[in-house]
C-alpha cells in the first residue's frame, strides 16, 4: 500500500474532518493522547496523530481544501533518499497548498518539508492526489508498505473497529462499540457515552474540552433509554 492507494480510499474533506474531530474526542475521553484536534490552526483547522515512536501525520483544514503530511521514520525512503525529501512526493502540489510545506511545525531545522508521505485535496476536487508518479523504488522492495500512509487505514468506513483496536492494544481497554459509534457519528455528546467509554472521568471537565474541539453538546439531561452497552470491565489509571 502506498499514498496513491490511500487517495482511492479517504473519504470526503469534510467526512475527514469531523472524523479527526472525532477521534480526538475519544482519546480525550479514554486520556490517550495519540489524536488531537486544533480548531484554530492558523486561519484554519488541524488534525493530528502522533504516537511517540516517531510515526505522525498533520491533516490541515483551509477554505482551499485539506493537506496532509505523515511521517513514518522507519521507512526506508529516508535510507535511500539520505533523509532527503524523496522525490516526485510534492510534484503537482497546487499553489494553495505551498504555504504547508515551509510550515516550520512541519519542517525539519534545515527547512525541509518533513514526510514520507503528502496527499492534498482542492474544495472543488472529485478526489484526494499525490505526487505525479512517484517511483517507490528501491524502496519498495525491502517493504510493502514503504511510504507509511497506511497510517491514514484509521479514516477509513471502518473507523471504529480501528479505534476499538486502537484503545485495546495501546490502553489496555475494551470499549463499547455503541460508545465509539455515537462519538464517531458526530451524535451530540452525552454523560452516558462519556462514561461508558471512560467510568468516572470528570464529564463537566470532558464537556469543555468539547467545546474546545468543536464537537457537539446534548443537553445536560440524559435522554431516556440509552443503550450503550457494557461499560469496560477493567480501566487503565
């Protein structure tokens, strides 16, 4: 799988979007600090992962559209271009989009974009795109995977799954499938979802942080007949 494979398969700026919010509203439900969420990314928005191994992406929210940048420092572009930019990895990016790759945030002290992978989307686009015919080779032949952007796989229809999976093998906690769906749908944020995911974290303390990320708020009162299922048995503290 490479960038050109991912393109195919992320779904719409928008859809991304509320799903970066998203799972930055879970991991600050569970206390993971993997996805974040920045409403005011300059005069935009952001999303981000980092898991603290050196694997990372931004996905960057203007009224131009979405660029996206990822790092996966064993990949052995970095061997092979010298820890350059590989090359064709910008090739075609639109003019809009120049300001993200000087991002000092994005960059290394020398200047350089940062990645192993780019994708980049227009408001008025029918699809994601990368480079122009970026040749993966050598590379490719000591890994399959070798740009790293199969580190996007988690914006995909089966984001949830992901997540669970996620929480499990990172936090040690089986969450509630109903739970993560509700937050994934962008349904209105309720007490109940918030401690079904996480019993006895401070909802009033969750509720700002929602208000922060920009993701919905039910009312106070619990609506009747919520059904999310079992709470975990065990929690990570």
């Amino acid at each position: 799988m490479t960038v050109y494979d991912i393109a195919t398969q992320l779904p719409s700026i928008d859809v991304v979007r509320r799903r970066c919010q998203a799972l930055a509203m879970l991991d600050t439900i569970i206390e993971g600090d993997y996805y974040r969420y920045d409403p005011a990314w300059g005069a935009g928005e952001a999303g981000s992962m980092r898991n603290g191994s050196g694997e990372e992406y931004d996905i960057v929210f203007t009224a131009d559209g979405a660029f996206i940048r990822g790092v996966y420092h064993d990949s052995p572009m970095f061997e092979y271009a010298d820890g350059r930019l590989w090359p064709g990895l910008l090739d075609g990016l639109p003019e809009e989009f120049r300001s993200q790759v000087s991002e000092p945030a994005f960059c290394r002290p020398d200047g350089t974009l940062d990645a192993s992978f780019v994708l980049w989307r227009r408001t008025d686009d029918r699809r994601w795109h990368a480079g122009d015919d970026i040749d993966f080779s050598p590379a490719d032949v000591e890994e399959d995977d070798p740009d790293g952007s199969w580190l996007l796989n988690i914006l995909f229809e089966d984001i949830v799954e992901k997540y669970r999976e996620y929480a499990d093998e990172v936090w040690e906690v089986d969450l509630p499938l109903s739970a993560i769906e509700h937050v994934v749908a962008f349904l209105p944020l309720t007490d109940a979802v918030v401690q079904a995911l996480n019993p006895g974290i401070d909802s009033a303390h969750v509720r700002v942080q929602a208000e922060k990320l920009g993701y919905p708020l039910a009312a106070t009162a619990e609506p009747a007949g919520e059904d999310l299922g079992s709470s975990p048995v065990s929690w990570r503290h």
